[in-house]
C-alpha cells in the first residue's frame, strides 16, 4: 500500500506540473510538454532567385519566399504566421519540439526580414530555410525549403 499511494501522489505531481503546458496551446515553456503551432495544408518556404546547383559570388543576397502562411516578427502570437531561419551548412534540423537555437549556422531573421547578405568563405555550402512561430518552434507539420546545395566564389566571374 504504501508503495502505490506514494506511485499516485507522483502521478498527481506530474500532471500538475505537465497540465498547463499540454492544454494552454502556447506559452513560453520550452520544455518537452510544448505545444506546436499548427501550419497551413500548402504552407511553404523557399529561395527566390537561388536553386540547387548554382554559383554565386561572395557576397550575395539571399531572398525568402513563404507560401500560404505570414510573416510576423518573433513574439507577435498570430495564427499562421512566424519568422524565417537561415541554416547554413547544417546536415540535421534541430529539434523542431523546441525552439531553434540560434548560431552562426542557425540564423533567425526574428524581424519578418526576407532577405539577407551572406558572406561565406569559397567552395560548396548548403542553405536551407526553416519557418518558426513567435517562440520560434517550428509548425506542426514544419515548414522548411530543400537543403540547397551552391557554389560559393571569392569574386564575380567576368
Ligand atoms: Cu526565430
């Protein structure tokens, strides 16, 4: 007996602690009982102007398009809308049950920017883009663009 009232009393614990994120709908807990914000049937991410295969000189610009979903600055809670993330020779997403850490790779444009100048060293870089929501988790499904895969010169050809 005593083993199961204290097996209940821990449950009790757990659910208390556990309830608030799993029915809120939001909230800024980044812990495991996060709540991902849904995206649009067709919502879509992707580069304007840049595909697979291409050669740019460094540096260049690097424009964001999003389909079926809003642009809206980190922090601003709206259905359907969140902020673009520039990922840069990352083999693996991180996490998407979490919001996405931000580094050198892993660039937030947390302002709704569209584009951007990237300076990257010559040779091969992949870049890929992944949508977020104000607490920059990813939609569920995630919103993200195919990893390209470019060519990066010191200068411009002639
Ligand atoms: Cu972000």
């Amino acid at each position: 007996m005593h083993v199961s009232r204290l097996g209940a009393a821990s449950l009790a614990l757990i659910m208390a602690f556990c309830a608030p994120n799993l029915f809120a709908g939001g909230g800024d807990d980044a812990g495991s009982g996060i709540t991902r914000s849904p995206s649009p049937h067709g919502a879509a991410v992707g580069f304007d102007g840049l595909a697979n295969g291409d050669t740019v000189a460094t540096p260049f610009t690097v424009h964001f398009r999003v389909e079926g979903m809003d642009i809206a600055p980190a922090g601003t809670e709206q259905a359907n809308s969140g902020h673009h993330h520039l990922l840069i020779d990352m083999d693996e997403l991180p996490d998407p049950n979490l919001p996405l850490p931000a580094s050198e790779q892993l660039i937030h444009f947390g302002g709704g920017q569209t584009e951007t100048e990237l300076t990257l060293p010559a040779g091969e870089h992949t870049l890929q883009l992944v949508f977020a929501d104000h607490r920059h988790v990813p939609h569920d499904p995630i919103v993200k663009s195919d990893r390209i895969t470019i060519t990066v010169t010191s200068s411009a050809a002639p």
